[in-house]
C-alpha cells in the first residue's frame, strides 16, 4: 500500500509528532494493542468514533457491540471511512482495515460478527478518538 494513494498524507515526522508512541506503533507500523487496555472497549454512550490520524469518522456508536474480545468491535463502518488489504503476517490470512483517508492502521475484519453485516470489525482502540453526542 502506497501512501500517496490517501488524501491525508504526513512525513514520518509529523506522524510521530501527531500520534502517541502507541497510536504510532498501531496506526503507522500495524501494531496491536493489548487487549483490554483501551477505555474506548467499555464506551456505551452514543456518539463517533473518528479516526485519531485525520480525524475521519470511522465508526458510529450504534455500529458498535460487545464481542468479547478486549478490543472495540464494530459490526459495520461509516460509509466509505474505511478500506482493507490482505494481510499474510504471523502466518494468517487476515483482512486488514484502515483509515481511507489517511492510510492508517486500524485492526481487521473477520466474517463472524452479528447482524445485519455478519462482520466484526476488531479495532484497535488507540486508532481512535471517541466523540460524546
Ligand atoms: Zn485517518
């Protein structure tokens, strides 16, 4: 995946200067949080989840749900907020999800979330920043 591809692109150093050593190591360099680090897993109030990159709107609270597993789980995005690759690392076949916008790294996508999409997307937390309605 090539940066120049996205409408939001920065130097290295503007990354490093915009995101935490966390959100950098997620977001720039596909890192994984811990699971269950990030407040944003408990979030229940209504609201969006914009991208801590470029500030895109990726998920609404209502796309949100409860999977169980540590990280904040969408069952769909925003329209168009988000795009995927395939990612072979660790010696899986995973799909990739990240920012459409500015390219970052968000987490992945797996086929066994709940209705209507069936889809769960597994994000890391520390990718996004949390707006109350
Ligand atoms: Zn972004």
């Amino acid at each position: 995946m090539k940066d120049d591809q996205f409408a939001v692109t920065r130097a290295d150093e503007e990354w490093r200067a915009r995101l935490t050593p966390e959100q950098y190591a997620v977001m720039r360099e596909h890192g994984t949080e811990r699971p269950g680090s990030c407040a944003l897993n408990e979030e229940k109030r209504a609201g969006v989840f914009t991208c801590a990159g470029c500030d895109q709107p990726l998920f609404a609270s209502r796309q949100k749900f409860d999977s169980g597993t540590g990280w904040p789980s969408f069952f769909d995005p925003v329209e168009g907020s988000v795009a995927t690759t395939v990612d072979r690392s660790y010696g899986m076949v995973r799909t990739e999800v990240h920012c459409s916008r500015c390219g970052s790294h968000l987490g992945h996508v797996f086929p066994d979330g709940p209705p209507p999409t069936g889809l769960r997307y597994c994000i890391n937390g520390v990718a996004l920043n949390f707006f109350p309605e």
